[in-house]
C-alpha cells in the first residue's frame, strides 16, 4: 500500500488507496496540489498555463452572513479555477489519468467525450486544447444557453438531447457512452469520462481540494455543507476532513426531487417527485443546474460507504432564489444555482449548531453561467417562483436585511 502518511488516519487512509485505478491517479493530481507541473517531451502537447491555474482557489467569509447568525460561513472559490468552477480539478485529473493508463495518447490526438450539464465540458473543452484531443460534449436541453455557447467557443462539439432518465438510451450521459463506443469501434482514440463513475473525480478532490480547505482553516472546521452533482468533490474533501478529524460534520444539501437526501437520510434513493404523474421532463426537477440525481453514482457511494457523509438537508428553489438575491445586494458575490443552494444550506445547518461554529461550502460558478434561467426573472417566474423584487426575505433563518 502506498504511504500517505502526512494524509492522516490509515482507517480513512485505506479504502481511498482500494479503489480501482485511483493510485495512478493520485500521483497525477500531487501536480495540481503542488502547482509544479512536470512537462511532456517537446514532440508531445505540454500541459500548458491553464493546468498550472487549477487549484489554490480562496477561502473567503461571508461577513454580514456570518455577524448575523452569529456563526463563521466560510466559501472556497472554486469559481475562480480557470475554467470557472472546480469541475477543472476532476477533468484534468480523469484525462491525465486516462493518458497513463494508454486510453488516451499522451501526446494528442484522442477523442474526449462526456456527457454533462455543462461545467465539467467546459473544462475538458480547455484540457483538451491544451493536451492535443477533440472534444465532444453531449447535453441536456434544460441548461443555460450560454453554456452551450462557451463550449463551442472553446471548440467543442456539442450535441444537445432531450432530458430523459438515466435508464433511456437517450439520456445525455448514456448518448456519450454510445458517441465514444462508436468512434472507438472505427479505430478512433476515443475515451469516455463518465464523470460520475470515475473514481479520478473523487481522488481529485480528496488530495487536493480537501487539504487546502484543511490549511485554509488551520484545521478549525466544524461543518463542510454542499450539494452533489457527480458526488466526487463532497466524498473526496468530506473523507479527506475526517481523516484529520473525525469530528467534522459533512452534510449534503439536495434539491427539489433528488433522491439522495432519502439515501443519506434513511438509505433508500427516492423522491416523491419521482412518481410517475410528477415527473415533467426527468427523474428530478429544480431550477439548480448540475446538482441532485436519481441515481446514487460510484463517487457519491465511495462518501457513503465509508462514512464521509453525515446528514442531508433539503433547499428549495425559492430558498436559493432568495438567497442568490440576498448575497449580490449583501455580499456582493452574483452566483448560480447551485452555490446559492450551498450557502442557504450551510445557513440552515450552522443554526442547528452552537454559535461561534465555522461551517465551509463552495461557491461552484458565477452567475454569470446562469443569465439566461436562474437570473431571467421571466424564467423564475413560469416556474411558480417569486422574484424578489427588493431585500430578499430570509426572516426564518437570518434577521431582516438592513
């Protein structure tokens, strides 16, 4: 077994090192955690000045949120990766993984293809650039525009599909693993990434985004609360917290639909909304882009079996419309869906703890990702919501806006 020492307890230690594949991987991602980059040969694509931007993201406080619960909110800014979010840790972890395990070739020209609602195509579209390989990216059709637009800009083929369940052929991941089976079958270097299977994502964060949080802290976190989406970064930096301390609570947020609040909860993936008559276009709904499933996914499963994940709380849309609002009059952070869901959960779990307690979230992307539904106030209102038109009102979890 490899000696990761400086990690901590070896009882949280061993089942990361178990997972199929991740021991090359970890290797990989000590370049990111470093921030010193080994470069290929010069007849291969380097790994260029994007990669060396990856990581070391800010971890700021929320001062008039903290002062008025009278508990520290602090975000790491995975927003300010180079790729906007903190999808670039995992994409440039499960490519260099797949380039040294030969599925990808090492000096350029593979076929990259994903499906996802956005953020992670975005950083594999820029990865790709800077390694040498195409990238084919396959969507939902419920995402933002100017996703869509980004990532043909970054030179990425885009193929949008209709929402769908996981168990449809047609769901965006499902056409991806068909898109790169096909090209494979005519002899391309065609590799799929399948995010949410691949335990490169959930190593990623563990070596990397889980011991800057630790540092940034000096080690005094009560709480880390945020949502999931593939379930890589909130096994990877919830596992890599206990294993400094057991201590530190690591609670998901999920929103309207998901089934994986039941799953932690009481160890059953469903969601009311997962009745047939309730379902609109797919397994779940919510205005949030990139979180909840109806599915329990290999990254998020390796949080659950050893213990990474403690509790679960539910947001609804309304509460993170609020809140979004709340935080660009208060704070002065415009941000999307999903942060905005993170922070009213970390809200709302830090005043179920004493005062004085520090609680950690993410602030995935900015807003500016989501112009076109989670800030169109013609968008938030078709779907039954209310646009606030003034101070948000957040009265049952903070006093009144000032």
């Amino acid at each position: 077994m490899s000696q990761l020492k400086h990690h901590g307890r070896l009882n949280y230690i061993v089942p990361v090192l178990s997972i199929g594949g991740c021991v090359c991987a970890y290797a990989a991602l000590m370049h990111i955690h470093s921030r010193r980059r080994r470069r290929k040969s010069s007849s291969c694509s380097g790994a260029g000045g994007y990669e060396s931007l990856i990581g070391n993201t800010p971890l700021v406080k929320l001062e008039k949120l903290s002062k008025m619960i009278e508990r520290d909110i602090f975000v790491k800014m995975e927003s300010m990766n180079p790729g906007g979010t903190g999808k670039d840790r995992a994409a440039f972890a499960m490519i260099a993984k797949a380039e040294e395990d030969g599925l990808l070739p090492k000096c350029g020209g593979g076929v990259v293809v994903e499906g996802t609602s956005g953020s992670t195509g975005i950083a594999l579209a820029a990865i790709c650039n800077t390694h040498g390989h195409e990238c084919i990216i396959v969507m939902p059709d419920d995402q933002a525009l100017e996703k869509q637009d980004l990532l043909r800009h970054l030179g990425a083929k885009v193929e949008v599909v209709k929402c769908a369940a996981i168990s449809n052929p047609k769901h965006y991941v499902n056409v991806a693993r068909q898109i790169a089976k096909d090209l494979s079958d005519r002899g391309k270097h065609a590799f799929f990434t399948n995010q949410f299977e691949n335990g490169a994502n959930f190593v990623a964060h563990y070596s990397t985004t889980g011991p800057e949080i630790w540092t940034q802290t000096g080690g005094k976190i009560d709480s880390f609360v945020m949502s999931s989406g593939t379930g890589g970064t909130i096994s990877g930096v919830g596992l890599y917290l206990k294993s400094q301390d057991k201590n530190v609570k690591v609670i998901l947020v999920d929103p309207p639909g998901s089934s994986l609040f039941n799953k932690v909860k009481y160890g059953v993936a469903y969601a009311s909304e997962q009745k047939e008559q309730g379902i609109r276009r797919h397994r779940y709904d919510t205005i949030a882009e990139g979180i909840g499933l109806d599915r329990v996914t290999h990254n998020f499963s390796l949080g659950l079996q050893h213990g990474a994940i403690d509790d679960a709380i539910l947001i609804t849309d309304q509460e993170a419309v609020e809140m979004a609002h709340w935080l660009i009059r208060e704070e002065g952070f415009f941000v999307g869906s999903s942060s905005a869901m993170n922070i009213m959960g970390a809200v709302k779990s830090a005043m179920e703890m004493e005062k004085g307690s520090q609680i950690v979230t993410i602030i995935c992307d900015s807003g500016q990702r989501h112009i076109t539904r989670f800030w169109n106030k013609k968008f938030i209102e078709l779907r039954g919501l209310s646009w606030p038109e003034e101070c948000p009102s957040l009265d049952k979890y903070l006093r009144r806006c000032t």
